[in-house]
C-alpha cells in the first residue's frame, strides 16, 4: 500500500529537488535558497508559506537542505486528528463537499470500494441533485463497486436524500454512509448555507452524524485552497482533507501550508480515475516525494 | 489574504508617492509587491520573473509631471502591459469556410469542458447558428449522459454512439452535414497531459476531423503547472484559443496570464456559472486588475489624468502649505472632482477604499449644495470665510436654497480643512478632512 503510494506520485512527478540536481549538495547559500524558492513556489506551496521556510532553513544553514526540507514539509502536513476509538459509530457518516470538478464523486467510489474490499457495508448518497448525470455518475460507481445507493431526483432537496441514506443505514446496520454533494464555489452563500442544512438534517437523521465532512481539493489548484478551506471550514466545520488528482504533474504544495494552518489532515489522496486510485495520506511518504531527489 | 496584499501594495505605494521622478529604486520597491501579488494570484514564477523585467525597463525613467501618484503609475504601467499581454480585443470563434465549424473541447479532468460544450452551443444558436452537442467522453461514468441532459435542457441537437471517440466525432459530422448544422461542438473526457494513451486519443479526432478550433478549458483556480499543461497540450494537439472557467469565485486567475503568456492563443470565452448562460467574452482589463487584486486602480489614474488641471493642482498644493487656502481653490477643487465622474462610483475604483465606503451617505447632492453654497458668497468671502457672520450666513442660505446650519456645517469643515493644510501634500480628494459630506 505504502509503496503505491509513494510508486503513484513517483509514476508522474518528480520531487521538487528533482528539479534542482546538481546544486543538491551543496551549502545553503543565496544562490540555493533562489532556486529552492523557485521550486516551492512552483509546487503551489505559495509565496507566504515559502518564505517562511526558506527562513528555516537559512537559520540552519550547515545542515543538510535535502533533511532540514523534508522536516518542514513533515511537520506541516502530520496533522493527527483526535479521534475517539473507543466510539465508532455505526453507520460512519462522511460528508463530501468542494469546489466543482475537484473530484467529490470520484473520490467517494473509490473510498467506497476501498471500504467494501476491507469487508464494509457502504452506502452512497446522491446527494448532488443540482448537476446534470451527478446521480447517475454515482449510480454507476455505486454499481461499479457494489455499494448500495439512495438518489432521488433532479431538483429535490439534497438534504433530504442525506436524511433518507443515515436512516437507511442505521436500519439496515451498514459501515458507512457517504454523501456526495454538489460542487459549488466557496463564495456562493446560498450554496453555502444548503451544506449548512445537509448538515443539520443528517444530524436529525442519526445523532453525531455526519460524523466526518472532508473538503476534496483538487491538486492542480494553486492558491486559493486556501480561500476554499476557510470557507468550507468557516461554513461546515471540516474535519479532514482529501487530495485528488495528485498523479498529475501538480504537487499540491498548497496542502503543505494549509494542514499546518487549519490543522487539518489529509485523509487520503486521489491517484486517478480508477478504483483502485485512491491511498492513505502518508505524512512522512508525502515529505520525501515532495522534496524527492 | 487577498485584502492584506493589497493592504500591503497599498503601503508601497504610499511610500513611493509625493517623490518626483520614478526611479529604479522606487520602481524596484513597487515591482516587489506586485510580484507577490502576482505570485499569490498563481501567476507562474518564471512568467513572474520576465514579466516584471519587461515591466522594470519600461517604469524607469517614465515622465511623471502627468501623474497622480508614482506608486500608481507603476502600477498602471503594469497594467497595460498586463492588459497588452492578455490580449486586446475579443477574438471571435474561427468558423470553417466549409460548414460545419468544428470545435473541439479540451482540458484537465473537470476544468469545465461538458458544461462550456453546452454554453457555446446555446450563445451561438442565440447568434443564429444551428450547433451539434457531441458526447466524445467514453471514458467518465455518465459522462455522456451529462451532455445529453444539458443538450436536452436547452433544447438542443445532441449525438453521440457506442463507437470509440474519434469515431464518435467523425459519425457526428457525417451527421451535421446531413441534418445541414453549421456548428459542431465536441466534448472530449477530461485528460493529464502526460497521458500519453489519452492524448494519443485527442490527436485521433483531430487528426480525423480537422477542427477550426481547439479550446483549452482550463479552471480559473489553477496552479502553478498551468503552464506545463497548456504547452503540453499544445505541442502535443495544438490548441486555438482559450476558456476560462469558474471565474464566478475569487480566483484570482493568474493562470490565464501564464497560460497566454506561454501559448500566445487568445482567451475567447470565460465561465461564471453552472448555469448555461453563464459565459461571458473574455475583457483583458478585468482579468488585469483581477490579477493585480487592486481595484480598478487604472480607471482611477486615467480619469484624473484626463481631468485634473496639474498646473493648477501645483498652484493650490503651493497655497495650501502657505495657509492659504480659499473657498475659491475649494470650489475650484470640488469642480475638478466632478469632472470626473459620479463620486461614489470614483471612489469605489480606489483599492481598499471602495468596499469600506458602500452604504456611507455620499451623494453627488451634497457636492451640488455646497456648490450653490458657495456661489452665493461674495468673492471677499470667499478668500476671507471669517467675515461671514450671522446676517451675511442668512443671506448666503436665501441664495443657496440652503439653511444657515447646512452653512455653518459647512464653514466648520472648512475651518477644519485649513487645519489639515499641512497633512495636504498634494491635491486629491483622498486629503478631504473625515466626516466631510461628500
Ligand atoms: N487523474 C485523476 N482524475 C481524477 C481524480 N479524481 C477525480 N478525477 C476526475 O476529475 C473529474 C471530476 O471528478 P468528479 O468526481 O466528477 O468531481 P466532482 O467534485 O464530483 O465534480 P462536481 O460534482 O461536478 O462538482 C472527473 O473526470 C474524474 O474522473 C484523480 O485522483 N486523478
Ligand atoms: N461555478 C462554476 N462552475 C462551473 C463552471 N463551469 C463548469 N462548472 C462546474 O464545474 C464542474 C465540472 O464541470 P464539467 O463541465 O463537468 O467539467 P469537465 O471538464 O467536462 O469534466 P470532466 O469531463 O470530468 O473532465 C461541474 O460541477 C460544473 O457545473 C463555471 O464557470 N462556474
Ligand atoms: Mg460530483
Ligand atoms: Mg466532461
């Protein structure tokens, strides 16, 4: 597992040092931090975030740049969410929101096959009922997968296809529900506000619930994930993070700064269109391909 | 964040205004900014750094006696550049000599091809074309089914079969010729550019239906490997022009300056909207002060260029250090500032200024009042306001249409507004004493 994910990011990208080569050993000089800002900032990791750690590593400059650059990145994105064992509820209601097209239902389908293949009850919810095919595209995952799957119709009220998928599994005692939601830019309030009801009704569905709601990034997005993660906090309380579409040739580098900021994890990370495309966040695996020779 | 950087651009500027001449240091100071600035819009590094080079050269040594600002004026040297990179005008689509005019969609996964598919279609049947909706996606689940529901919403032709996509593509123009459409727009899956079997897919089609344009629909909020894909995807297939989706954010679009920076294609059409009217032509002026997150800062500069008397300005700039400031360089002023337009809308162009100021009672009226106000003073008056006593306030108020307390407000702020003489460095309506009704 570990290796693919390491394998899947190493398929397509090279490491931000990767870029760099020949100048990798030497000292931190001024002519290295140049080219270090560089690569960062074409990583997305963003001008801010980058100079801070440019900062880091000129206070250590007789250190080795390749080990003191994986720490910064480590310790940025190991966000350990505090999590009651001790408690799993039953179903797990995960909610999805972000941004159109970041990879909301895909994500699901596969997370759902994941799931399914460690021996879980999923069901999935449509709750997308604005986009032309949402449904439909979910359908054919939920089929794909074997999942169960409560839509309803074009138009209908999101929250009610929620409601109607905790109760369904609560009845029927499966592992997890995930709602899949409709895409919507951060700074549309009305959109907004409906996740606030999605929210709210599945909490009358099963109390506690949704018990997760993960903002799903798209890697190749620059900067404003960062306005995109304030907001959808600011409006839903995020608990986690994914990061789609990380096999292409994006690093996702604004993540770095946000996980840090928010304290938000990254859950798992999208790695293509397939089932199989979808791994564990792996904080230390991710620092070393970031920063990979 | 975005506040803070103009906040911050707003404090370069201010350290740069009132000097004389733009010089390379001053110009070096502004160019830090807007570097970030354009860094923090996702602008790429590399077209960063030779842009703001480019820029450099032409700000040093520029004529300031005409402007405003120097702080502005790099900035709107900038702009036009910015403006001049973006493109000029409004590039039509490319129509075939031969009917139908074939366009084919492309992009990342989910940049918005399958709704802009259905946006052109509908724009350009309100422009009198007959377009073919064409589901060439074999790859998404219910991909297909999305054009078709789009295409159906809107009452539009819609084709697609169970072949491969080139041979989707080319069915579909057999298709078109037959029922005589004259436009046919293809929606092809969502791809990375380094998927060699995807991309072989894409130059199948092209090479089988010969579009008259290629558009790269790339997402307003990408990042800084915009560029790497656009040129990808161009090398690889060649690409027409340009759309830009999901402006309606606030996105600050740097990529469509990367991008046209690196395929020198135009931009022709941008999306700010799920809905399927929601596409707009492409305004290189906006995308600019998007960018540059600064207000329409240039309208700004422009306007007061046209409009202010700078001779003038540095007769009354003289005056005022020496106190002598009368309600005649008042009104003079105050005549200046209307030449320019409704003030409420001349604030708003100002970067910090505008969204602070909505809802605040300033009204062009107010300025209408104290016109008439002091066109009833007498010209001794008005270069002496302290011999206006009662009977001369009554007398000023009948020929105003006014009250005596709209004039004594109005000599109160005057009095004020000697006070700030020496904060008055130079002529703008910026230096009006706070509370002043206008
Ligand atoms: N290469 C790659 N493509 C992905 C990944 N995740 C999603 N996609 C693709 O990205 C596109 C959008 O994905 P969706 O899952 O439909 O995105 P969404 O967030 O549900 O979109 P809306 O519901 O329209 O807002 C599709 O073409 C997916 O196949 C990924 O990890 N890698
Ligand atoms: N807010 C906003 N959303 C848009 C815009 N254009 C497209 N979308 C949304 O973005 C998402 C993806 O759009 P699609 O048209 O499906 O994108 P695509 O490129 O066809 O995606 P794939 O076929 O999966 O690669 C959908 O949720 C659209 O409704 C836009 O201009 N503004
Ligand atoms: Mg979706
Ligand atoms: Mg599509």
């Amino acid at each position: 597992m570990m290796n693919r994910f390491v394998e899947g990011l190493a398929k397509t990208r090279n490491g931000i040092f990767g870029r760099i080569g020949g100048l990798f050993n030497k000292k931190i000089d001024e002519e290295f931090l140049e080219i270090l800002e560089e690569n960062l900032i074409l990583a997305d990791v963003g001008p801010g975030p980058t100079a801070s750690i440019i900062n880091v590593l000129k206070e250590n400059r007789d250190d080795n740049p390749f080990e003191v650059l994986k720490e910064e990145i480590y310790k940025r994105v190991n966000v350990v969410s505090p999590k009651d064992v001790s408690r799993e509820p039953k179903p797990s209601v995960i909610m999805f929101v972000g941004v159109n097209g970041s990879g909301k239902t895909t994500s699901i389908g596969k997370l759902a096959a994941r799931f399914i293949n460690e021996g879980k009850d999923v069901i999935l919810a449509a709750a997308d009922t604005f986009r032309a095919a949402a449904t439909e595209q979910l359908g054919l995952w939920a089929e794909k997968v074997g999942a169960q799957f409560i839509k309803s119709v074009t138009g209908a009220d999101p929250a009610a296809v929620a409601f109607d998928a905790i109760k369904a599994g609560v009845a029927k005692g499966a592992d997890y529900v995930l709602i899949d939601t409709a895409g919507r830019l951060q700074t549309r309030v009305n959109l907004m506000e409906e996740l606030k009801k999605i929210k709210r009704v599945a909490n009358k569905a099963m109390a506690g619930a949704p018990h997760e709601v993960w903002l799903v990034l798209d890697a190749s997005i620059g900067q404003n994930s960062f306005s995109q993660v304030e907001l959808f906090n600011r409006t839903v309380g995020l608990t986690g993070l994914i990061l789609a579409k990380l096999d292409g040739t994006s690093k996702g580098g604004a993540v770095v700064a946000i996980s840090d900021k928010y304290e938000l994890p990254v859950k798992y990370v999208g790695l293509g269109e397939n089932t199989r495309d979808i791994e564990v966040f792996e904080p230390r695996k991710f620092a070393e391909a970031f920063v990979k020779k | 964040m975005f506040e803070q950087l103009t906040e911050r651009l707003e404090l370069v500027f201010k350290k740069i205004t009132g000097r004389g001449l733009l010089n390379e240091k001053d110009v070096k100071e502004a160019m830090k900014g807007i570097r970030i600035a354009l860094l923090e819009a996702d602008v790429n590094y590399r077209v960063v750094r030779q842009f703001i080079a480019d820029v450099e050269k032409r700000a040093v040594g520029q004529d300031l006696t005409k402007s405003v600002s120097p702080g502005q004026q790099v900035v709107k040297i900038f702009n036009d550049e910015l403006v001049s990179l973006l493109g000029d005008k409004h590039c039509p689509l490319v129509e075939s000599p031969q009917p139908p005019t074939v366009v084919m969609m492309v992009g990342l996964h989910g940049s918005g091809k399958t709704t802009l598919s259905g946006k052109l279609a509908k724009l350009f049947r309100n422009r009198g074309k007959h377009p073919l909706l064409v589901a060439a996606d074999i790859h998404r689940p219910a991909a297909k089914k999305q054009l078709e529901i789009l295409a159906k919403s809107i009452d539009m032709p819609f084709y697609t079969n169970d072949l491969n996509a080139r041979d989707i593509c080319h069915e579909a123009i057999k298709h078109a010729k037959e029922k005589l459409y004259d436009l046919v727009i293809l929606d092809t899956a969502g791809r990375l550019q380094i998927d060699d079997e995807l991309m072989a897919e894409l130059i199948d089609i092209k090479r089988k239906v010969k579009p008259s344009e290629v558009l790269f629909v790339a997402d307003a909020m990408t990042g800084q490997e915009a560029v790497n894909v656009a040129s990808t995807f161009n090398e690889k297939i060649g690409i027409t022009g340009v759309a830009l989706t999901k402006l309606d954010g606030d996105a600050r679009g740097g990529a469509a300056l990367s991008i046209k920076a690196v395929l020198k294609v135009p931009i022709k059409f941008v999306g700010v909207g799920e809905k399927l009217d929601a596409i707009e032509e492409f305004h290189p002026e906006r995308m600019a002060s998007r960018i540059l997150g600064m207000g329409d800062i240039v309208t700004l500069v422009e306007k007061a260029q046209k409009t202010v008397d700078f001779e003038k300005a540095k007769k009354l700039e003289k005056k005022l250090r020496k106190q002598e400031f009368t309600f005649e360089d008042f009104l003079d002023q105050l005549k200046q500032v209307k030449k320019m337009g409704p003030l409420e809308s001349l604030l708003e162009l100002i970067p910090g200024v505008g969204g602070k100021l909505k809802g605040l009672p300033i009204d062009d009226k107010a300025l209408l009042r104290i016109e008439a106000i002091i066109n009833s003073m007498t010209k001794q008056e008005r270069r002496n306001p302290s011999i206006i006593n009662g009977s001369r306030r009554k007398r000023i108020a009948r020929g105003s249409g006014t009250s005596v307390q709209d004039i004594n407000v109005l000599l109160k702020q005057f009095a004020q507004m000697q006070k700030m003489v020496k904060k008055f460095s130079k002529l703008s309506f910026k230096g009006f004493p706070q509370g002043f009704p206008i």
